[in-house]
C-alpha cells in the first residue's frame, strides 16, 4: 500500500503555522510528516526508524533491513524538538545533552542527515 505523499506548499504551509506559533494540531502533524517525508527521500533504507509520537515513523538509511519487533537502531523526540532539528533551528548535539532525543543503537546518530531542506 503506498504511503499518501504531503505535497511541498502543504507541507511548508504547515512548517509556516508552526514558526508563527499559531499552528493547531493538524498543522503540527502535517509539519511533522512533511519533514518525515523528506528524511525518507534524503536517506532512503530500513536500518534506522525515526519516531515522532504521536504523529508519525518512518524507517530510513541503508543498512540491514528490520523486520520484526522493535528495531536496533531507533530515535525518538517529541514534535517540537524533531521540527526544530530537521529545519535547523536546534542542533542534534544540544537536543541529545538535553535529553529531548533517545537514540539507541550503533546506526541511530542521524546528525549527518539534519537539517533537511523543506
């Protein structure tokens, strides 16, 4: 079954709502997915499953495919703390000291990836 796409003006639509900071739940979620959906087309693979509940997962970068149970290499955060880092405005290293990001894994540091260019 194919994954139903965001398209660009919606999802930067949203990515707007929530820098103004008059976006509602919706918005948010679309912000969040959009976003998802760009780390997917950077680093397209199944080795690492990125989670922002309760909004969206999505498994990305090369590597050994995952296909049972919980996965090796998983990172999770909240919403505000994922949009913050996939457009720049925060840093991985700071979001992980702060304790925002959970990272496990040998795969899981997706530094490299951020921030993604809605």
């Amino acid at each position: 079954m194919a994954t139903r796409r965001i398209d660009t003006a919606d999802g930067r639509a949203a990515l707007a709502a929530v820098a103004n900071g008059d976006a509602a739940r919706p918005q948010i979620a679309t912000a969040v997915r959009y976003l998802l959906q760009l780390l997917d087309e950077k680093a397209p693979g199944n080795s690492v499953e990125v989670r922002v509940p309760p909004f969206g997962a999505v498994q990305v970068v090369q590597g050994p495919r995952h296909t049972r149970g919980t996965p090796p290499n998983v990172v999770e955060m909240d919403a505000p703390t994922w949009i913050a880092l996939a457009t720049g405005s925060e840093q991985w290293a700071d979001a992980v000291a702060a304790g925002r990001v959970s990272a496990s894994g040998t795969r899981a540091d997706i530094e490299a990836l951020l921030p993604l260019r809605p």
